[in-house]
C-alpha cells in the first residue's frame, strides 16, 4: 500500500490538501502515537477526529483502498504498525492496546510495561491475600454464630447500632472498628460472648448468652454510652445503667440489657442513643484498633447488606421482629 502524507494544521481544511475518498488512514499524534482508521469518506472522518483530539494531530497518511477490501487493508496496517513498534491509540483490531484510561485509572501503565518486561512486582496482591484469609479463619465461628435461632435479630441489631452511631462506617472498618462473631474474651461457665462490635479498643457494644431463671440460655449484654453526670431513666425495666471505666477511655456508662427487647428499646431512646453516639465518635476520633486481625469479615458482610436492603426505615424494622415476638425474643 502506497500513502500519501501531509503535515495538518488546524488552521487549513482538509478539502483544500485532498480530495474526499475512500481508504485506510493512519493519524499522527504531537506525542507520537497513532492511530489506525478506515473510511469511505475521509473529509467527514478527518473532520470528527479533530472534533475529538483538537491540536493533537500533526499529520495525515492516506492510501486509497476499494471498499470491499476495507477491512482487510485496516488490519494489514494495525499489524504492520504494531510490528514496527508503533504506539497505537486503537483499542479494537489490536493485540494490546498501549494507552487505555480504563486500566490506566488503577494500575501505573509504567509499571505494567515493566511487568510485561519481566519485572514481577506488579503481581504482589497487597493484603488481599492476607484479608481473604482472615475471611476463611473466622467463618466457622460465623457459620455457627449465623445458625441460632435468634441470629436475625442479633445482626439487625448490630446493624442498626452500626448505622445509627458510627458515621461513614465503611471507610472505617477493620481500620477504627471491628465486629466479631463468639469472641472467647471474658468467657466462663456463665456467660459468653456471641457478638461484639468495638471502637478503637473498646467495647461498644456485646450480645452475650448466660442461664436464664429456667435453665435456658438467655440472651443479654450491655452499650458503653458517654458518661453521664446523673443518670437518665432507663427505657425498659429490662434495661439498667451503671458508671464504668476503662484504663485509656476513662469513665463511661454502662448500659445493661438482658433481652434483645431491651436492646430494641435501649436503641430506640433518643438520650440513651445520643450517648452512644457520642462516645463512639470520641472512640473514632483516637485511631485505629489492635483488634484488626480479629474482624469477621462475614459477619460485617450480613450488617452492610442489612443496611443496604432496609436502610434507616427497615433497620427499624427489628423493633417489628421484637414487637411480634420474633425468634429469641422476649414477648
């Protein structure tokens, strides 16, 4: 195939450098890239490449082709030009585009030369790997935990404290705070724990299980809310504060419930939940949490999905489980 080359400026029309035909093109960039085209009326396709990369064009090359043989002729010259080390802007016909925003949005386009060229760094997974692992190490406490029959409740209620009291909690998880499924912290014969979410390094909120009157497990736990000077009523007689502390926190108070009726109400006191949101953006507010490697991925995956199918209204809709007698629940 013979071109024909002229120099562009934008200034001048291609009508004046060539009369309108049909053919393969090929488009040379200010930054020497290029680009391969066909077309059956050059003028009209000339003109809606300038629209597209205005002052980037520098020069025109043209070989007149028949139409039947187009798509044929375009091929042959990608190859070519691909072959002669040329720096293509296509993206279809080519074996592997060299500028693509889409890949070039995630991953340094020098690095992946480099890794073309052997240097093997660009395959470090950073710690995906690490962070499916630890999925894989806590869904067996998890899968037992998301078997009780009440557990629908306990994760509604985790989800709604979580919706509730920690703002922008996806920015923050693993980082700030944590949840975990059965954690072994504080457990004997009499109590256990079957759910916490903490803060920093500090328990903001635990469902746990102890013996009830009638010998079945009952289950209870407690909020650390912002301490206050005198302390409010209580929004349920299955609900009672007390002053706390912890060694770096400091005073807090402690809300105690011992149904998961309780826990619907606790959440659902405007004074008792305002204290639980201030103290868990004070908690927020002192960084991240040694209790990282402890997060149970899958069980953060059940609150944010909770969230996201019944946002603020339906993570409500727990009070509904509680008021109907839902599993696990309290009448």
């Amino acid at each position: 195939m013979r071109f024909k080359s002229w120099t562009i400026d934008d200034s001048v029309s291609l009508s004046v450098l060539t009369p309108d035909a049909c053919g393969v093109y090929v488009l040379v960039f200010t930054d020497g890239e290029e680009y391969v085209g066909q077309t059956r009326h050059l003028w009209s396709r000339f003109a809606s490449h300038r629209r597209r990369w205005p002052g980037e064009i520098c020069e025109l090359q043209f070989s007149e082709v028949e139409p039947d043989r187009l798509d044929e002729a375009e091929r042959d010259v990608i190859a070519m030009r691909e072959r002669d080390g040329a720096k293509l802007r296509n993206v279809d016909l080519i074996g592997l585009p060299l500028r693509s925003p889409e890949l070039d949005h995630y991953v340094d386009p020098v690095a992946v030369e480099d890794w073309l060229d052997g240097d093997m760094e660009a395959s470090s997974i950073g710690e995906r790997g690490a962070l499916a692992l630890q999925r894989r190490q806590t869904r067996r406490r998890y899968e037992e935990l998301s078997k009780r029959p009440d557990y629908g409740c306990i994760r509604d209620l985790l989800a709604r404290y979580l919706y509730l009291c920690i703002p922008y909690p996806h920015r923050t998880e693993r980082k700030i705070w944590v949840v975990t499924s059965l954690p072994t912290t504080g457990r004997n014969s009499r109590w256990r724990r079957l759910a916490a979410l903490s803060i920093n390094n500090v328990e903001a909120l635990v469902i746990g299980e102890e013996p009830g009157q009638d010998g079945k497990p009952t289950t209870c736990g407690f909020i650390n809310l912002a301490r206050f000077d005198k302390l409010p009523a209580a929004p349920s007689c299955h609900v009672w504060l007390e002053a706390g502390e912890y060694g770096k926190t400091g005073r807090v108070t402690r809300a105690w419930f011992d149904d998961l009726a309780a826990l619907d109400a606790l959440l659902a006191d405007e004074v008792l939940l305002d204290a639980a949101r201030r103290l868990a953006v004070g908690l927020l507010r002192k960084g991240g949490t040694m209790f990282a490697r402890f997060h149970d991925f899958n069980l953060a995956d059940d609150l944010f999905a909770a969230i996201e199918t019944d946002e603020a209204d339906a993570i409500a809709l727990t009070r509904t489980a509680v008021n109907e007698g839902g599993p696990g629940l309290s009448p």
